[in-house]
C-alpha cells in the first residue's frame, strides 16, 4: 500500500489508538489516514511552515511541532485546533510527553520547554548551549536531549 497526499517530505508519523496513521510534512500539514482503505480521513491545517513532530497527549489530542515556532493542540475526532502554546523564538524540532502529562518541546532557539497542555502554559525553561533536535523522557521530571553538534544532555524539568 502506498499513501498519496503530501507535496513535501514525511517528517513524523505516529498512530492512533483506532489504527489510523498520523504523518507530517514539510507540506505544513498533518494528515489521518485509514491503514485499511489506504484513504485520507482527515487533514489538519494551521500551520503557515513545514510540521516537524508529534506527540500524542494523555487525553487523546495530538501535538504538532513547526517551523513556524509554535505548538499546536488537535482534537483528533473533530480535527480542530484547540490550543496553540506559544514561547519558542525559532522552529521547534522535538517534542515528547513527559511522565506527568506535560509535553517537552525543543527548540532552534537553543530551549527546552515543558508545557501544562490543559492549561496552554509554560511551565519551565531550560537553556542550552546549541539548537535541540531531539528529546525523550527518561524518567519522571528528567529527560535527554540531542543538540546539533550530536551531544545529548541528561536533564531534569521541574516545575
């Protein structure tokens, strides 16, 4: 089977809890796809750049990463946008859930900010010596980050 849509190149993909496929473009947008049929079910648009990651929330929603520098909320079933988080100065590459619900986003702007999604807010600020392309929770409150120049940081993210 082969999925046709995008214009741009696949940046991330993730799967929802129905089966349905996630995947994001350069495109500047995030389309659901039916593994079955091999059809489209949804597109998200809202992004003015080319999405960078994703990440599925607690509560079902998903989060989009851009080049447009910010974070966007979607409710899956609806395919609305439901809340734009907003701070990073640059793209934002990375994005990961931590173990007490926040999200993690990483940033071109040389920061990592953990994020409280239900209540669209920063909730802390960690700042690096280079742009952050990658990220992944390790344990509660800690995470690890990939830079740029291929060093990864063992960092924690506290309130």
């Amino acid at each position: 089977m082969r999925l046709d849509g995008h214009t741009d190149h696949i940046s991330a993909l993730c799967q929802l809890k129905d089966g349905r496929l996630i995947s994001a473009s350069g495109d500047s947008t995030i389309r659901l796809w039916d593994l079955v049929t091999g059809t489209e079910t949804t597109r998200l648009d809202g992004h003015s750049e080319g999405v960078t990651d994703l990440c599925m929330l607690l509560d079902g929603r998903i989060a989009s990463a851009s080049w447009d520098n910010t974070i966007r909320l979607w409710d899956v079933a609806t395919g609305a946008e439901t809340a734009r988080l907003e701070g990073h100065t640059s793209a934002i590459q990375a994005l990961c859930l931590l173990p007490d619900g926040r999200l993690a986003s990483g940033s071109a702007d040389n920061t990592i900010r953990a994020w409280d999604v239900a209540a669209g807010a920063e909730t802390a600020r960690l700042e690096l010596d280079a742009p952050v392309d990658a990220l992944v929770a390790i344990a509660p409150n800690r995470i690890v980050a990939g830079d740029v120049r291929g060093l990864l940081h063992w960092l924690e993210i506290l309130d």
